[in-house]
C-alpha cells in the first residue's frame, strides 16, 4: 500500500472547485499572489498549490487564505449542523416514542 493512497474523485474536485474559487476570490479583489501570500504566511509556491487545489497542502494555509479574502465564515459553515440533513434524520430516528415522568418529578394540578 502506498503512502498517500488516491483521494475518492469527488474530494479532488471539490478541492480544485475551492482552489478555483480562492483564486477567483482573490483575483476579483485585485490582490496580487505575492502580496496575497505574504498577507496569509505562506510562500507563493503554496498559494499556487492552493489555487491548483492541491490536497497536500495544510488546513491552515486554506483557512489563512480564506482569512486574508475575508471568507473566513464560510470555512465555519462547512460541518454546520443546522445542515447536515443525514444526521438530523438519524437522530430523529433515536427519539424515544414515549417520555416517561418519574414519580418524584410530577407536578400537581393545583398549582
């Protein structure tokens, strides 16, 4: 088995989409790959492979760039649960049917 095993094919695209769209990003603020680079710490060649979406490049160096671009929040929404439908419909699945109050905790009428 190699070292780095073939990522699935829709993680490769969507890496290069979001390669795609920093660079697109970046290029729509006018802002020059040197400058870009030296704003998020990194060298030029990783801005590069960012653009290119190259998975080998760390989560940091996609996150700083997303920061300098001002898109941070975007990389906050990406495992939002308030999206993450399977999940939602999974849990609602474990709901209990009934809920039963334990004699201690119910509360008289008259009150």
């Amino acid at each position: 088995m190699s070292k780095n095993p073939r990522l699935p094919i829709p993680v490769q695209k969507a890496l290069r989409r979001l390669g795609k769209n920093i660079c697109d990003a970046r290029r729509r603020r006018r802002i020059g790959m040197e400058l870009m680079s030296e704003r998020a710490g990194f060298s030029r060649i990783t801005l590069s492979k960012i653009e290119k979406g190259d998975p080998s490049v760390s989560m940091r160096s996609y996150a700083s760039a997303l920061f300098v671009l001002g898109m941070i929040d975007h990389l906050v929404k990406l495992a939002d649960a308030s999206h993450d439908i399977v999940g939602r419909e999974l849990e609602e699945e474990n709901l209990p049917k009934r809920i039963k109050i334990p004699q201690g905790n119910k509360v008289e009428e008259n009150e």
